[in-house]
C-alpha cells in the first residue's frame, strides 16, 4: 500500500469551521462551549474533546503586512511519536495508515503522552463508570482511523470545501505541495513546508504561510533523548527486571525529568 | 445571478464588495478558490477585513454606506483611461441613445424632481425619439446628450481624492484596485462582481446595484463567462421565494401585481399598462393568462377575463413592505399575521420597536422548527407581561429540509430537487403540508357561501389531492404549466397562450417540467464545456446558464476569446451554438437588423448604462445614509431624495454629534440569520457562543476598552450590552477633513436557544431603499462605552 498523508495548505484555508463540526459529528464528541475569548477561536487550543481546533492569528507582519492566519490545529501524528514514547502502557502505537492512536483498554490515564507530546495535543478526557466512579484516558485526533479502514478520508477531509485540507499518496501530495510553496511565496515570503524532520516527519503536513512559531509551534522538534531511552531500553528491560507496576512508578520520576528537559512548551499557541 | 457558483473560476479578475461569500456562502470559494489557481485576482472591499479580506489579493476598506462612491470612482478611472470594451459599450449598450432636453442634473438632484411627493416625474429622462418613437441615437458617442456624454459627465465629478476622501479608502490601494478591475476591459478578459446584502441593505442599496452593472457594461463583463453582476442570495431558497412573488408589488415571474384603480380595473386595461411595446416582455399576455389559468382553472375564462377581479388588487401607490406591515401594526391596523420561519424580534429593523407592535395584532400564528424570539414575545422572559398582551398565538412545528421534499433555487438560478432524507420529528410538518391544510379548511368553510367577497377562494382550484398531505408532483406539474384541453406538459413559455388554453403557475419556470419528466431532479454531472452543467438540475430561464449570452459574442457572432466561448454563430447550421443555452432568437442570423441587441429583455435590446427605471435618477449618485457622520462631498443634498419615510415613531434619527461612530450588522460562517435554527444546535452554539461586538484597537484606546470587556452600543433605537472584540480589522477612517470609527457585529442573536446574547437589530434605523424598501441595517450611527 502506498503511503498516505493528510496535507493542511493553510493558505487556502478560508476559516469556516466545517472541519470542526464534522470531526466532532463523526467521533461523537461532546460540545465544550467556552467563555469569551476575545477572537474569532473558539478554544484555546484542541482538547480530549475538541480534537481540532481553527485558530486565528492577527499577525502584523515585520514587512507592515497584515495578515489573519488561519490554522487547522490537530495531531500532526509523528513518524517519531513522542507520546508512543512516553507512553508507559504500550496503549500508544502507529497503524498501518502512520496514524498515532491511542489504546483505551490499555490507557490507564496516566498523562505521561500528555507531557510528552511535542504539540501540546493529547488531553486526558474524564470519564464516569456505572459506579460513578471517576477515570481518565488520553484522547487526541486518530486521523479517522476508524474511516480509513473503510476507504474513506478523515471527516475533516471530507468537509473542506476549499481543498485546504486533503488526504492523498505522500509522494504525489509533497511534489504537489512544493509547487504551492513556490506560488504563496509571492505573497508570503516566509511560507514553508512543516514536516519536521527531527521527528522523522509527520503523516499530517502543512504548507505554512509563516514561521512555524507564529503558529506555535516548535521550529525544530525532537523526541527528547531522555524519552527515547525510556521508552526503546529502560522500559523493555525494566520490565522484564522489576515488573510493570514498578517500571510505572519509575516512569513518573523520569516524566518530570523529561519536562524539565523540554523546557516547557515552547510558545505556547499563539492566538490573539 | 447573471452567472452562477461553478461559473466564478472563469474570472480574471473577481470584485466581492458587500459581501463576505468566505463566511456567508463558504461554498463558492471551492470555485473561486479554482479561479486563484488559473491565476485569477480576488480584491475584498468592505469596513472590516474578514476572513474574505484574507483570501483575497486586495483588500479595500470603504465606509459603510459609501458604495457609490467607491464605484463611481472606478467608473470614472475606466472612462479616463479608456480601459472600456470600446466595441461593447458602443454596440451593445444605451451609451448611444439620445437623451431629451428635459434631464438635467445639477448639485445632486434630477429634472422632475417634486418635494412634496419626494419623487420624480421620471419621464423628465426619457430618450429622445423620432416620430415613429424610434430612439434616436449618435454611434459616434460625442454627441454631449448621449447617454455616454452624460455618464462621463456624471461621474467626472467622482475623482479619486473626493472618493477617497468620503470612502475612507487608503488611496494608493484605491488606485491599484481600479487598475486592477479595469483590466478587464480588455477583449476577452473577465470580471465579475459578487455583492450581497452589504450592498442592498442601504437607503441606495438598488443604485448600488445599478453602479455595478454599469461598471459591468462598460468592461464589456455581461453575459460572459466569467462575468457577471452576481447576488449572492442570503438563503438557500430566497431566489426560489422572490421567482414565486414573494413580494407584495409582484406576482409570480416578476410581473406586476395589479392596483385598485380606473386603469387596471380591467383585465385588458391593466395588461396594457404592464406590458412594454418591445422586448421579450411583450409577451406578458401569454404568461398571465397561464397563471390566472393555474390559480382559477375552469373558473378562469374569457368572460370573466380569466378570473382577474378575483385577485386581490393593490391600494394605489401604498407600500406593503416588511416595514410599512410593521407601521401598520403599530397603528393598530393589522388583525392577523402568519410568520413561515420568520423572527422579526432578531431580524427586523428597530427589533424592539417591531416586537412591541406585534402586541397589536388580534392573532398571530409562527410555523418554526424552534419557538423564536417572536412567537415568544408575549412572555416574561422577552420582557413583556403576558397578562397584558390580548395578541392569541399559535405555533406550528415546522420540519427542516431534511425532513421534506421539493426545490430550492439558487443564486444561480438552478432548481435543485431534494428528497426526504428522514421522517419529520413529532407533529412537525413541512410548509407545503401547512399550507395544503389551511387552505383546504379555507376552501370547505366558504364552499356553501353566497358573499360576492368569498369569490376568490370558490373559484380557486386546490387539486393537489384529498388528503392532508399534498401531491407535490402535481404541484410541480402546474408550476410547469400544461395544455388545459389535452393536460399535456407545456415545453417552455414560448408555447403559452393568452387564450386560456395553457395555464403555467411560474412562466420562468414553464419548461422545468415537460412531457418527459421533472428535469429539476437531473442529477448529470457531465460537464459538456465551460462548467455550465446543462444536464445538472434546471436552471430559469429555459436552462440557461449565463444571461445575455449573446453578448458572450462579437458583432460578427464569434466569440470574444475562444477560452471564453459561450455561444456562437454557426453560419453553417445557421443557428446559435455552444456552451450554453442561447439568450437569443436561435436562427437569428447576421442578416437580421436586431442581430446585434443582445440584451432580449429590454426594449431595444442594448444594456441599459442610463435606465429611468429606479426613483432615484437614471445614474446612480452619492448620498448619505439616513444616519451619517459627514456632509455629503458630492452634493448639498445629503440623503436620497426618493426614500419614503415610514411611521415616525418607528423610527427615531440619531445626530453624529451624540452618536459619532458608524455601525454595521454582518452574519458569520457559524449562524444563520436570526439564529433561530443555529444557535439552537451545540455543534454551531459551541464555535461562537457569545455575542460580541469588533472595535478597532485605536477606538478601544480612546474609550478605554479592553480586549473582552463587557461594553454598551447604544443608538437613537436603543442600547445593548455585548463582549468587546477588539481588533486589527477594524481601522478608523481618515474621510475629508475628520478621522472616523466603525465598529460591526453579527445580528444572529437573541434570548431564545443554547448560544444567546444580545440583538443588534435593537440598534438599526426604521427605514429602507427608495426602490425595494429594503432596511438600512447596514449603515447607522452609534457610540460606545465600556459596561
């Protein structure tokens, strides 16, 4: 099969919304109406239950230029993931589409991929048993793995009607999307191609109108080191050595260290 | 629209002012994003940079109010630098006609003007003719009493510095935008304009139009592809609504609705009136005829002239607009209202004002798929003390189009079939179900009834079967039209009668639905050239893609460019052939003297650049809305002498020295309308739940307003209290001689639903275009302070 990715050309992106409505519509997500927020976005940034979120950027360029950037912000799904690396439980893993999905019957909610995440995505939705009992699993876009399987597009896909968002064989996507940079360059010099390879890319790309830290998001991500020992040595050989359970409790001390490396999220998302 | 939503790629250049499609009509930027990509340039021009400003190359910001203005300007510019379709205009257009000595136009005001009646004698501006009342004309265009000579007259006084100086545009970016849309002027190139209710909700919202299709003409853009004076409709079915007579002056097919006076009191009296001595609208007859036929049916004949008396007739000269039913309710003067999805306590102008005259009415009955603002506005929580307000009120559960079957029309004219999708909630029914049932009850209760008033409803024909839920292909089948002898379909209006022998409920609409099926249910997405889709749904007239097409044309009959081929003369076959459906005699030929009058509908054939049709002149001009910040530039007269004034009460005027900013109302991609459907739905609520109101950094710094405080707008109308929005897209004005702000906000709000806040509509004027009587949403003054 060849390899599919989802592209997201902001500059065709006219803000409209559907993206949001249909994700929510096909994942059953709950509404989670906000206060105020001073602009046009309508949450600060996705959440357990808001799995993509439009952003909107008021952007005085250095050149004088205004521009209202739009975003369609979800998981970029990482080739290197580190919430799969972060993920003590193994409820974390890559599908044969590169979609990072998330294992409920193994996610214990930790929020370590919480932490972890190099996009500040994964949120942890609360839930309530028969007994009402409070529990907590990770949750974040799944690309519509479920639609995948069927030979269909992520619903956001579907619902684009500008074809800012689209789902397509990578190679033929990212000889495409070089010819659009080369064309929005005119109007935004500092446009480029988000697929960062730090992380080894991404299976959702974006064709960004400026700097990715306009955005905020991360100029050159990577996995931390820490996070990566973590999970490809200490964990498989801990296991094996003292059991799940202590490897868990070991787990939450590295998290921090982790945290402390990353140095917090970087920018934060920049809305107005 | 001329055109339609697929043709918009065509363009080289698109002009969207007074809309904000991005937003509002989310969908046609699948075309116009097609048309960026074939390179084509996409200029915004509205007071606020929205989220069309930013898919667009060029954004000019204009004043509220001032369209006129801004395109007289561009006119003027076209004209200075010769970039006009100098074959065009001189062929196809009225540039040529001679125009008698009885116009003049002097410091704003027309020839025949009377104060009294705040209208003009428009026959002052009628064309100069021969003794055979043939139009004379000057081909050479110098003549100075040409229309041409008296358009450049006209709009000579529209240079860029005054322009700018009332449009607050940044004059550099004017500039650009009319080189830029000039450019199309060019042989073989298209532009085309897309406006909505930012242009027509103006007290000159119709001369505003009338200012585009000027712009239009001179660049050669009508009936081309590509091209276009193109309305983008506010709902998915408002051209189906005003095709079907909507609208109180007209009945079906946009002909006249008659009047109670000595002159139509005959069938034939009224007919004469209405029906032009040339253009295809000498055909009246033929289409009234049929409609009468479709209403009365065998009660229809030549002895009682076709059931005309039973139609009911206009009071001369008196206004039935939305506002004036208001005024009337306010007086008292009005018993009963039924309201098909229709929230006036949101929507109307002066919300509060209309929401209280509903408490004159004796009844009222609301047909909605949620309990609205307005068929609420009895109880506590709309302020109101329900034990004090007599006004009965009935609700009907209305269905959603998912829920019922039939047609919706777009802007581009297509009638589009729908199928039931889902079986309706609860008791709720679909309009035509409603509407089947009351005038059944109506027909049965006045069926033994021996009073000359109940007339009408005996003789009206209701055969659309005995139950409660109707036929609907039968109701199509009439809407075509059929032969009454034979029951056959009609083909088209070129087969109906003046006799009673064919009825046709909607002469545009005659050929929809002929012998071999309802074409409306086409689903063929073949796309045989130039995205037109013939065999895609229907669209009026006669499935014509692009109006005026023969225009599409040179005077030879070849096309203008072969990347832009509509029709053609096919010398050969010795027809019309091509993309499209020919808006032309199809064997008319080069041999025939009107070969060259592309424009079928009116008289003469040529596009009308000087029309005496509206009220307000044969030209557009500048004034300023009924509320506004600075004396007109142009003129000493500073308000549109052909508006009527309603009810004062209704209507109470602000000052700019007590209210000094100019306000807007707009829509937003995430509600609809009066909100009555979306912001009962979590999944819209939930993307803007709040009302807010955007002010410009710099007005927020002089009134000490933060980014999400709670603020005060108040205007002569009232007050509301909203979050504040401020932002970078909101940019004061420099006008003539005094900075000015203006601050927007979406009107979908109210008390009703999960998403409410507070009306705008509690804030605007009473008061409307002098053409279609229109509101003045768009442009109104007020001032604000923080909560």
């Amino acid at each position: 099969m060849a390899d599919y990715i989802k592209f997201v050309d902001v500059t065709k992106c006219d803000g409209c919304r559907a993206c949001m409505v249909a994700c929510k519509n096909w994942n059953d997500l709950p509404e989670e109406p906000q206060d105020f927020s001073g602009s046009y976005q309508s949450h600060e940034k996705v959440t357990a239950n808001t799995w993509n979120v439009l952003t909107f950027n008021e952007h005085q360029r250095s050149d004088g230029n205004f521009e209202w950037l739009f975003r369609h912000q979800s998981c970029l799904h990482c080739v290197e993931a580190a919430c799969e690396k972060a993920c003590p439980e193994d409820a974390i893993s890559h599908t044969k589409f590169g979609s990072v999905v998330i294992d409920a019957d193994k996610c214990v909610g930790c929020g370590y991929c919480v932490q972890g995440c190099t996009f500040d995505v994964v949120e942890l939705a609360t839930y309530k048993d028969k007994y009402g009992k409070e529990y907590r699993k990770a949750q974040k876009c799944d690309l519509c793995t479920s639609r995948l399987e069927e030979g269909l597009k992520p619903a956001c896909v579907t619902a684009c009607h500008t074809d800012c968002l689209i789902y397509d064989e990578k190679d033929t996507v990212l000889a495409e999307a070089e010819k659009r940079l080369a064309v929005v360059k005119e109007r935004f010099p500092n446009a480029n191609i988000y697929n960062p390879q730090g992380i080894k890319g991404t299976t959702s790309v974006y064709l960004l109108a400026d700097k990715p830290s306009v955005y905020g998001l991360p100029e050159n991500p990577k996995v931390p080191l820490s996070q990566i020992v973590w999970k490809d040595y200490a964990q498989p050989l801990g296991k094996a050595l003292f059991g799940v359970t202590t490897m868990a409790v070991v787990g939450a001390v590295i998290s921090t260290a982790i945290n402390k490396e990353k140095g917090g999220h970087e920018g934060g998302q920049d809305h107005e | 629209m001329t055109n339609h939503w697929n043709d918009l790629q065509h363009a080289n250049v698109l002009m969207i002012i007074g809309a904000n499609p991005a937003e509002n009509h989310p969908i046609s930027f699948r075309w116009i994003t097609k048309a960026k990509e074939n390179g084509g340039k996409l200029i915004s021009v509205d007071p606020r940079y929205t989220r069309t400003s930013q898919m667009a190359d060029m954004y000019g910001q204009l004043r509220s109010g001032t369209d006129i203005a801004f395109i007289g300007g561009m006119i003027n510019y076209v004209l200075e630098n010769e970039l006009y379709h100098k074959e065009y205009v001189a062929n196809y257009t009225n540039a040529a006609y001679l125009v008698t000595d009885t116009y003049s136009f002097e410091d704003g005001m027309f020839s025949g003007y009377d104060e009294g009646k705040r209208s003009y004698d428009k026959t002052k501006w009628a064309f100069k003719t021969d003794e055979d009342g043939k139009v004379l004309t000057d081909p050479t265009l110098k003549d100075p009493n040409c229309v041409f000579q008296l358009m450049k007259k006209h709009f000579s006084r529209y240079d860029v510095d005054t322009v700018v100086g009332v449009t607050g545009t940044d004059k550099k970016m004017y500039l650009d935008i009319c080189k830029t849309y000039g450019s199309t002027g060019e042989v073989g190139k298209a532009g085309t304009i897309l406006y909505a209710m930012g242009t027509t909700q103006h007290t000159v919202g119709t001369q505003n139009i009338r200012s585009y299709a000027i712009l239009q003409l001179l660049l050669g853009n009508i009936g081309i592809q590509g091209g276009g004076v193109n309305a983008l409709r506010g709902e998915s079915n408002v051209q189906g609504s005003t095709d079907f007579g909507l609208l109180y002056n007209n009945v079906t097919g946009y002909m006249k609705t008659p009047e109670a006076t000595e002159v139509d009191s005959t069938y034939q009296g009224f007919l004469d009136r209405i029906t032009p001595k040339a253009g295809y609208w000498v055909n009246t007859p033929k289409f009234y005829t049929s409609m009468l036929k479709s209403f009365y049916g065998d009660n229809a004949t030549k002895e009682n002239e076709f059931g005309y008396h039973y139609i009911p007739k206009l009071s001369a000269g008196k206004n039935y607009s939305f506002m004036r039913l208001f005024d009337a309710m306010y007086r008292g003067e009005l018993e009963g209202l039924l309201l098909f999805g229709s929230n006036p306590a949101v929507g109307g102008p002066n919300a509060r004002q209309e929401k209280e005259s509903l408490s004159n009415l004796k009844w009222m009955v609301a047909v909605d798929l949620f309990e609205t603002e307005t068929s609420s506005f009895w109880q506590k929580e709309a302020g109101a003390d329900p034990a004090s307000i007599q006004t009965e009120v009935i609700f009907l559960p209305a269905c959603a189009s998912f829920e019922k079957e039939g047609s919706v029309t777009n802007s581009g004219r297509w009638m589009q079939y729908r199928w039931q999708a889902i079986k309706p909630k609860g008791e709720s029914k679909a309009d035509l179900e409603i509407v089947h049932m009351l005038a059944r009850k109506l027909k049965d209760y006045y069926k033994n009834s021996s009073n000359p008033a109940d007339l009408p409803m005996k003789a009206m024909t209701w055969d659309y079967g005995e139950h409660d839920h109707p036929d609907i292909d039968l109701v199509c089948r009439e809407i075509n039209g059929y032969d009454m002898k034979t029951k056959k379909q009609v083909k088209g209006f070129g087969d109906l009668k003046d006799d009673g022998s064919t009825c046709s409920g909607n002469w545009i609409y005659c050929g929809f639905y002929p012998e071999e099926g309802n074409l409306s249910k086409r689903r063929d997405s073949t796309n045989e050239g130039m995205s037109n889709f013939l065999n895609w749904s229907y669209a009026w007239p006669a499935n014509r893609r692009i109006l005026y097409n023969r225009a599409s044309a040179d005077l030879n009959g070849k096309a203008w460019s072969k990347d832009r081929v509509g029709i053609e003369w096919n010398a050969l076959e010795g027809k019309w052939m091509g993309h499209d459906v020919p808006d032309f005699v199809v064997t008319k030929g080069p041999d025939d003297p009107t070969f060259k009058d592309p424009f079928i509908m009116i008289a003469g054939g040529k596009g009308a650049i000087y029309s005496t049709g509206l009220n307000e002149g044969p030209l557009p001009e500048h004034y300023e809305p009924f509320e506004n910040p600075m004396l007109n530039s142009f003129s000493s007269v500073q308000f549109n002498p052909a508006v009527q004034f309603g009810e004062k009460e209704m209507n109470p005027q602000g000052d700019v020295s007590k209210y000094p900013i100019v306000a807007t109302t707009y829509r937003l991609s995430e509600h609809w309308q009066s909100g009555a459907m979306t912001r009962s739905l979590p999944g819209l609520a939930e993307l803007v739940p709040h009302m807010f109101v955007e002010i410009s950094e710099e007005l927020a710094k002089e009134k000490g307003i933060k980014n999400k405080d709670k603020i005060f707008v108040s205007s002569a109308r009232g007050e509301i209290e909203a979050y504040a929005m401020v932002t970078k897209r909101f940019k004061p004005y420099k006008l003539k001689d005094k900075t000015v702000h203006q601050i927007g906000m979406p009107w979908h709000f109210g008390y009703k639903g999960i998403a409410i806040g507070a009306t705008a509509n509690h804030l605007t004027p009473h008061i409307g275009d002098a053409n279609s009587s229109i509101p003045e949403y768009k442009a109104f003054l007020c001032d604000v302070r923080r909560a």
